[in-house]
C-alpha cells in the first residue's frame, strides 16, 4: 500500500564520492587507493538499494565533495533518488543542514554507506519509532559511532562541536539527547566497515560476497 503524506520518513543517504584517494582512505594500505575507491563505489551502490527496498518515503543521495561525480548522475539517472550537496564544516553541520533542509517536509532518516549490515527492517523499524513520536532514534556501532540517526526536527544540539571520528560520538550524543529532554531509541547495535580488520569481519562473514553479487 501506498504511504499516505503524513507517513512518510525520507532517507538520506550521506556518501563521498568513490574517487581513488578520496573515498575510504583508512582501507587504502590494505586495498589500494583504486580498491578502496572500488569498494566504495559498491557501498554506495548497496545502500541506496536498501533505501529504495524499505520503501519508508523519498530517498536522497547527499554527495561530497559535489553531486558531479558519474556515479552520483547515473543512480539520479536510474533510481528514484534526488541528488544534494552536502553543506558544512564538519560532518555534524552536514547532517544538520540535511535536517534543516529536508524536515520541513517529513521525519528524516541520516544513514552513511559503511554500514554492510543494514537492512530494510532496521529503517522500518527506525521510521516507526519516529511516527511513535520518539523525538530522535540511533543505530549506534561497536566502534562507538552510529550508523543512523533520524528526528522529525532539526536537533542542533546533537550534531555541534561532536567528537566526530572518535569511541566517543555515541556516549556524548546520549548525554546530550537527555540534557535537553529528548525521548531517544536504539533498537539494535551494528558494525561497519572503517578498518582493515572491519574488511576482513565482513570478507569472513561472506558480506563481500553479498556486495559483489548485488
């Protein structure tokens, strides 16, 4: 069945562009930079996918460092997907700008392309709690991350001066959400892949393989 309007949650998916020292750099010494860049290409391939697939509302490819890339103008071209330019300093003032810009409009769900073991239930899910009214919902990850963070209105005290790229993201955005009174979820914890070691959890678990079929 059909969404109505007010059931829509929008996905927007935040992804750099698979360019050979660009794109998944920590990856580099055990891939290579085109190898990285490879693997990222088919990340982004896969999670727009799984957006598309959970069929939650209107799914958006937010592209750094511009939409230009050819990968970004053929998923446009292809999927039902809008194409954005990610805006900011920081990873924080990005995602809140998608926030700002997009909530208006419907709930959004934030997710990046790292995460092998996202699924559709996990944005069913996600955009549930949101139309529960949760104020906030977050997949955090083993690393202390998250994978994904959706809110029906910008929260800008969750995304500020965050220590992005740290163990710390997910403790500090706890402290914060009940500092100011936010009523927050995290249904499942996950995994992405960053490292080598993360590479080789996910060769070993046959996700690659998975990835190069899909």
């Amino acid at each position: 069945m059909p969404l109505g309007m007010s059931d829509r949650v929008g996905a927007a998916v935040f992804a750099k562009a698979p360019i050979a020292g660009f794109a998944k750099t920590r990856l580099i010494p055990s891939l290579g930079a085109n190898g990285a860049a490879d693997l990222q290409r088919q990340l982004i391939e896969h999670t727009v996918e799984v957006a598309l697939a959970s069929n939650i509302g209107p799914v958006s490819l937010w592209c750094a460092p511009s939409c230009q890339h050819e990968l970004f103008s053929w998923l446009a071209a292809n999927r039902e997907i809008e194409l954005c330019d990610q805006s900011g300093a920081d990873l924080g003032e990005r995602m809140l700008d998608a926030f700002e810009r997009l909530t208006p409009d419907s709930p959004i769900i934030v997710i990046g392309t790292d995460c092998l073991v996202l699924e559709t239930s996990h944005l069913i899910d996600c955009a549930d709690l949101l139309r529960q009214g949760r104020d906030a919902v977050f997949l955090p990850t083993e690393d202390g991350g998250y994978a994904l963070v959706g809110a029906a209105k910008p929260w800008p005290d969750i995304f500020r001066d965050m220590p992005w790229g740290t163990d710390r993201v997910m403790a500090e955005t706890r402290l914060r959400a009940r500092q100011i009174g936010l009523q927050i979820a995290e249904p499942t914890l996950l995994w992405d892949i960053d490292t080598p070691q993360d590479y080789e959890r996910a060769a070993g678990s046959g996700l690659l393989d998975h990835l190069n079929r899909s």
